[in-house]
C-alpha cells in the first residue's frame, strides 16, 4: 500500500468521523490536562523498572494467561466440539472419494516420464472434480464456527481477565513494585487503578502469545541493551 492510497484511507476514516466527536474528544483531553495540572499529581518513577524485574513479574501474568486458555479451549469444546467434529466428518466424507480415486492411479507407478506427467494431469482433473457446490457450503459453515468460537474464547478471556483485575492482579502496580502507587494522591491513585485494571484485562484476555513476546523481549534486553534498537 503506497503513501497516497493510505492518505485517501485515512481521510475517508475521518470524512465519518461527526466532527461533534472530534470536539468533544478534544474538549475532554484538555479537561484531563488541566485537572492534571491543577490538582499537581505526582510524577511517577520508572528509575526501579529493569528487564529482568519485568520479565520476572510478568512471569505470572504469562502463567495465568495460559491457564484462561486453557479454560477457553473448555469452554470452545463444550458449545462447539460438536459442530467442529460434524465439520470434520464432513471434510472427510467430501474427500474420501476423491482420496481413493487419487490412490488407485498413484498405484500404476509411472516409469517414465510421460506416464509421471499423465498421472500428475489425471490427479489435477480428479482433484477439481469436487462438487464445488459442497466445498462452498463446507467452508461457509467452517467460517461461521470459526467465528463463533473466537467471540466464545474472547468473551471467556474479557470476562476472566477484568475480574482478575478487578480482584487485585494488578500489572501496572506490579512493574512499579508498588512504590509508585504510594507517593500518588488518592484521586490519582484510583484513576491509575482504573487503567491498570483495564490493562491487565486487556493483556489477560488477549491470551499469552502478546506477554510471551514482552517477556522475550525484555530478556534480550537485559542480556544485551542495543537490542532495543532493534
């Protein structure tokens, strides 16, 4: 995608935007900053925040992460292990024809070339044979439970990951070793668990491959700092 074909998409994006939205957008951002200012909310510190710390407090995260996958893949099996099976049973039943009629001619073993070429030609011609009618049907149906199944484990991984949070695993407080939250005022302090709550729900429900990739990370840089660079 070239720079003008980006242009024209992002000017399409705000050309449905009300501009009421953008107003208001900005309104509220400038009323965060001068609450900001005007009730002097203390800086926080990220001096104590080191790699190895935060590999090791992600850690937990990570395991827990993949212990909701674990029960989202319960939960995917329970409502749809039956359709995912019948699909399967479905895939096997459309192809068996077509599998016996492949092995019969792979069983002449050509010996010379134009034999390999005919059988290869035969094979192509056995192969686009396949009622196409019934592979359409098969992979809309394929699709629509695939969906299913992603809003059922996002959902499970939502509702997991924000009472968690909710509950008191908290990864901004964690990183921080919980001295940051201390020197806060309290209004600042529960805006700031707000936001940790929203984003160690967020990191939960979106499953251990993303926290995987941060704690990896972070342990490339604690071996070798230029590695940030990269």
């Amino acid at each position: 995608m070239n720079n003008e074909t980006k242009t024209s998409y992002a000017k399409a994006a705000l050309s449905r935007v009300e501009p009421i939205w953008i107003v208001a957008g900005f309104v509220s951002i400038a009323l965060s900053v001068y609450i900001v200012l005007a009730t002097k909310w203390a800086h926080i510190s990220l001096d104590g925040v080191t790699s190895d710390g935060v590999a090791a407090r992600l850690f937990g995260l990570f395991v827990i992460a993949l212990a909701i996958e674990r029960v989202t893949e319960v939960a995917v099996q329970i409502f749809y292990g039956q359709d995912k099976r019948a699909l399967t049973s479905q895939a096997k039943y459309l192809s068996a024809p077509i599998d016996a009629k492949i092995r019969a001619v792979k069983a002449a073993s050509p010996s010379t070339t134009a034999e390999f070429d005919a059988m290869t030609k035969t094979i192509t011609e056995i192969e686009s044979s396949l009622d196409a009618n019934s592979v359409k049907m098969h992979k809309k149906n394929s699709d629509h439970i695939h969906r299913k199944c992603q809003r059922l484990a996002l959902a499970v991984g939502v509702f997991f990951g924000f009472f968690l949070s909710l509950a008191g695993l908290r990864i901004l407080e964690a990183l921080l070793g919980g001295n940051g939250f201390s020197t806060m005022s309290d209004t600042q302090n529960d805006v700031l668990e707000v936001i940790d709550i929203f984003i160690t729900a967020a990191l939960l429900a979106g499953g251990s491959d993303g926290i995987h990739q941060i704690i990896t990370t972070a342990g490339k840089i604690g071996k070798d700092p230029s590695a940030i660079e990269s």
